[in-house]
C-alpha cells in the first residue's frame, strides 16, 4: 500500500511539472507577425533598399515595431508602432526603454549585419 502511496506522489509530481505552453514565442499574439499582421506585411513590402529593416522589442511590456536602415550616408527618422500599426513614437525618444530587442525582418539580400 505504502508503494501505490509513493508510485501516487511520483506521477503527481510528474505531471504537476509538464507544460502544455510551447515554446513559441508570440509577437502581438500571432505566431508570424509580417505575415499575420497586414499593415506589418504592407509595411515591409514597401521596403526596398538591402540597407532597411524591421525590429521588434517590448516597450512598457507591449510588442512593437519599428523601422532602421544601416546605410552610413542615410539620414532617417524611426517611428515606433504598436501592433495595431499606430504610431507610438519617434524610436530615438523611447529606445532607452526597449527590452527584448531583436531583428524581426530582414531582406534576403540585406547589406546590414
């Protein structure tokens, strides 16, 4: 008896310990954002030089987007949006506060590293 008391507590345990979370990791709650997220897809389908891409990171715990390009004789201004495609901000003011920041699109043929 005190066995199946023991063989009880150890599959408990088990299945206490698994997960059904998958290690997806979501970006404005759907799995391909440049894909998933039309403005995001129109966004980046506008872009045409190998110097421009797409980042995404967390501000104040929110996904969002925002634009850069790596050509050293380009001048530009970054607008950061959220994933509604609204404009939150200019990306130089709210940079400082970006956490979780990764390259989310880049094109094939990108001249950036």
């Amino acid at each position: 008896m005190f066995n199946w008391l023991i063989y009880g507590v150890i599959l408990l345990a088990v299945l206490c310990a698994c997960s059904d979370d998958n290690d997806t990791d979501f970006t404005c709650n759907v799995n391909d954002p440049v894909e998933e997220l039309p403005w995001l897809n129109d966004w980046v389908n506008s872009l045409t030089d190998d110097y421009e891409y797409i980042k995404t990171a967390k501000y104040l715990g929110n996904d969002v987007f925002y634009y850069v390009n790596c050509n050293p004789t380009v001048a530009y201004v970054s607008f950061t949006r959220n994933c509604e495609g609204e404009t939150i901000g200019n990306t130089a003011e709210l940079r400082s506060e970006f956490t979780q920041d990764r390259i989310l699109w880049l094109p094939e043929n990108s001249i950036c590293n």
